[in-house]
C-alpha cells in the first residue's frame, strides 16, 4: 500500500493544506514533508493521528479500495437493520 499517496489523497479531498493536515493532527509540516519524499515512515502512532484528523479508524484508512467507509449515520441503520425480524 502507498500510504503517502493515501493521506494525501484524503488530504486533497479534503481540501486542506498540508498546513491544515498538521494542525488537525497534531503533527509537523516538516513530518509530512519528510513522508512524502520518502525520507522517513509513519509510526504507528503518527498514522493514528493523522486518521484521528480524518475520522477515520486505521481499519478503514488499511481497508481495500472497494470497500466503502460507512458514516456513522450508516453505521447506525445497518444497526438497526439488523435487529429488525
């Protein structure tokens, strides 16, 4: 998986800056630079940040490109949905 082109993906769609992307997820300008030259790799953690800024789980940023992130407004039908007899 190419997971800067991912975030930056998400980033673009999204609107925002890199400057924005920092400020949302608490990390530096210089720490998204450095990813997508590819001179350092996301931690764990730093990938938890940035997917906290999109709210999105680590599930989902990992999940495959056909499979499709409910809102929490689905996620809630698809609940109810299912204690219905």
């Amino acid at each position: 998986m190419d997971y800067f082109r991912k975030i930056d993906d998400m980033r673009v769609a999204r609107g925002w800056s890199f400057y924005k992307l920092s400020q949302e997820s608490g990390l530096s300008q210089q720490t998204f630079s450095q990813w997508m030259s590819h001179k350092a790799t996301p931690t764990l953690t730093a990938l938890t940040a940035v997917c906290e800024a999109f709210d999105i789980t680590l599930a989902e940023f990992f999940a495959e490109d056909d499979i499709i992130i409910a809102t929490p407004e689905v996620k809630q039908l698809i609940k109810n949905w299912q204690v219905l007899t």
